[in-house]
C-alpha cells in the first residue's frame, strides 16, 4: 500500500490519485498512521491541485468504507434524508424534518457543528435542555419506529476518517474544496442508506460558494457522486445572499423553528423548507404535494411531532416554550444612516461576525454561547429611511469596534433592487 510520502509527492505533482492511494490515506486517517500534518498536507495539495470525478469519488467511497453502513431502507422503507452546505441562519433541518414524520415520511438525519461561519444543527439543537444527540444504528430504528424521525451525531464508527479530516479542514483553511466537500457530506450522509436525499446548495455572499456558477458545480458534483454510488439524490440551489428567516444563532433559532413549525414562518425560509420537503419525497418512492405538507404544519401535527422527538431523544419537551425567549443582555441596534433600498449583506462576513461574538467557534475545543444571536429586521429590497432598524444583535456586553463591523455588513443603494427568489433551480442525476 502507498505510503503518506509518495501519496503527498503524487498530488503535490498534480498527478491523478489510484483508487489505492485514496485509499492508503483513508486508512491513515482512521487508524491515525498518518499524522495531521500529513493529513494537512494532502488536504492543502488537493486544493491547489484538484481532484478529478473519479478522484472525488474514490475518496468518498474510501470514507464511507472506513466505518459502518446502516443501511437503514431496508428496515425503513421511503426513509428521506437531507443535508445543506450551510449558510447562516438556516435552520432547515429542524422544521423539515418534523414536517415530513407528521406527513407520513420517515426521516433520519446524521448532522455537525458548525463550520467556519456557518452554523451547525448540532449546536443548536444543543440548546434544548437534556436533548441527546447521540445515535448509533439500533437507537436511530428506535426512534423511527416511535416518533418518525431521528437528528443527531453518529458514533464514531461512522466514517471515522471524515471526522479527523473534518476538524482539520478549518485549521488549514481547506474548507471550501468542492471534492473535499463533496467527500465529506456524502460519507456521513450515504453511511445511514436512506431511500432519497435532497441537498440544499446555498448559493450568495454567505454559502460556502458565493457564486451561483461554482455552487451549480458543486450540486453535479454531489447529486452525480452520490447517484454513482446508489442513491437516488438532487439538489435544489438555494439563496444565501442575505441570512435565512429573521433569526441567527443557537437558541434563538430554536425558538424561530417552533415559530415555523406553529405557522408563523417567514415566507422565504418556508418557500426553502417546503420545496426541499417536496423534492425528497418524490426521491423517496412518496411524493408529498406543498398542500399535504402545510396540512401537517396547520393542524399542529409537524409541532406535536417535534415535541414528541425531542422527549423521545431524552429532552425536555416542557422547557421548548422558553429556549430563546432570553437572548445575551446587550443589544446593538443597527440603523440605516441615509434613505435608499438594502442592496447588499456582507452574509459570510456577518457569520464570522457572530462566532467572533460566541455563537460559534473557531477551534473544536470553543465554547459556544448559546444566547449569542442576530434579529435580521429589514430584507434585500427593502426601502429604508435613516434611523429605521437594519438588525438587533444580542451579546454578552457592549462592544463598539464590533458593532462599527456589524453596521458594515449591509449596504443601501438609491435605486430599487429586486433580490433573489429563495429557491433558485434544480439539478437532478446526469
């Protein structure tokens, strides 16, 4: 088997990579005989250097074979699944899913923390006193059959290689690779066998690709990886030029996906949800029309859920009426300074912003606070005047210079400006 030496030397080279040199640095990852500057190494070659289809789709198989596969769809028939590139402020996961287990859809979901400046699942789920996360095969089938739905973090025996490349993605400032994202989504996500998989694929100044032709890239490359490797999958582009709904943070984000789930979501945020939820039904053998679905958020059904698997992953159902309702002391008003119509958001910016406040982290070892958050007021297009409220930040104590940066983040201009629709187009298998 190739060692770490003529692996690093190959690609470094711009050579193409054997499906058992991937390989050889798969097993590194997982068994720890490459060290994380090895592991560095290569993740900063295949930057500068690329990775080929095939590549792509070697190192995928690599990590989904490097621990267990559930297999879940035998067991569960039409089991959906979804996963986004991240954004800031999308809180997707947590109104779709119970919106699908109160229609009728199973849905398991393996999620993470947050990565650079967008936010994670994870962590805000975490918010939810007593919520364990924790979920292994058995416990995922459990909660299924129960509830209809299950969300959380898998063991470590699932694709062991991706959560030692993950973590040091951030810390080489190899995040952004479309092979390397592409990797380490479909491991984890092709590891629980779902019978369909929709991604979300941000697109806009605060996505991961901010612009749409590179986020379109990246959707082939991942509906194309993973229908290679047996799933039926799309992706839906999605707009992340401004943040998603009018929250951003942990709790806060919470208590606006209950707002959602009550009726009482924004327009945009629901337009995402809903068309997501449409897309992945129809993955999964079950197609779901928007009104059965909005019958499941009207009736209460997609709440009742909701609140159903939260008790039933350990939490505390009782507490969800006050998680957010007390973010951090401080508020920073932000104001439009002169009359003219919000052009611009600076959304990545904005993100990086918020971990700096607390609400995220820079190393896995962080602390995050949980009551760090945004109320995004205006939107794209909207006609301002000066001293009408932009966005109300909420931290832990004043911070002048941080809130000089945060003012920054939104441009005006005098001529009126349309944004972008929230769901933008589709791109299905080759």
């Amino acid at each position: 088997m190739a060692g770490p030496y003529q692996v690093l030397a190959a690609k470094r080279a711009g050579e193409r990579l054997s499906d058992s040199e991937i390989r050889s640095l798969v097993q590194g990852a997982s068994d720890g005989s490459w060290t994380d500057g090895q592991l560095g190494a290569f993740l900063m070659a295949a930057v500068i250097q690329g990775l080929d289809p095939s590549e792509t789709r070697a190192l995928t198989a690599a990590m989904l074979g490097s621990g267990e596969r559930w297999q879940l769809e035998q067991s569960v028939p039409h089991l959906c699944d979804k996963h986004s590139t991240g954004g800031v402020g999308d809180k997707v996961s947590l109104i779709l899913s119970p919106i699908l287990a109160a229609s009728g859809l199973p849905v398991a979901m393996l999620t993470g923390r947050g990565l650079a400046h967008t936010g994670g699942t994870a962590d805000k789920l975490e918010t939810i006193p007593g919520l364990d996360l924790a979920l292994d095969r058995p416990r995922t089938l459990e909660l299924v059959e129960r509830v209809g739905m299950a969300i959380g973090i898998a063991t470590s025996d699932v694709a062991p290689a991706d959560r030692r490349l993950y973590g040091l993605r951030n810390a080489t400032a190899t995040v952004d690779s479309l092979p390397l994202i592409t990797a380490s989504i479909l491991s984890k996500k092709l590891a629980t066998g779902a019978a369909g998989l929709v991604l979300d694929v941000k697109t806009g100044s605060g996505a991961v690709a901010d612009d749409v032709e590179v986020s379109r890239l990246l959707a082939r490359a991942l509906v194309d990886t993973a229908v290679a490797l047996g799933c039926p999958t799309s992706a839906l582009l999605t707009d992340m030029s401004q943040p998603l709904g009018r929250w951003v943070g942990n709790s806060v984000e919470i208590r606006e996906s209950i707002e959602c789930l009550e009726g009482r979501g924004p327009a945009p945020l629901m337009e995402v949800v809903l068309a997501l939820c449409v897309e992945v039904s129809s993955l999964a053998g079950r197609p779901l029309a928007r009104e059965r679905l909005l019958e499941a958020v009207d009736s209460g059904a997609a709440l009742e859920t909701f609140g159903r698997w939260v008790a039933a992953q350990g939490g505390d159902a009782g507490a969800l009426a006050s998680v957010g309702r007390a973010p951090a002391p401080h508020e920073a008003v932000i104001r439009a300074e002169r009359s003219g119509y919000l052009r611009r958001v600076a959304c990545r910016r904005l993100g990086f912003l918020l971990v700096e406040a607390g609400a995220g982290r820079t190393l896995p070892t962080d602390e995050i606070d949980p009551d760090v958050g945004l109320h995004y007021t205006a939107r794209l297009g909207d006609r301002l005047e000066p001293g009408d409220e932009i966005a109300r930040a909420y931290l832990r104590r004043p911070d002048a210079d941080w809130e000089r940066r945060l003012g920054e983040c939104f441009e005006l201009a005098e001529e009126r400006y349309e944004p972008p629709a929230p769901v933008g187009e589709r791109i299905g298998a080759s």
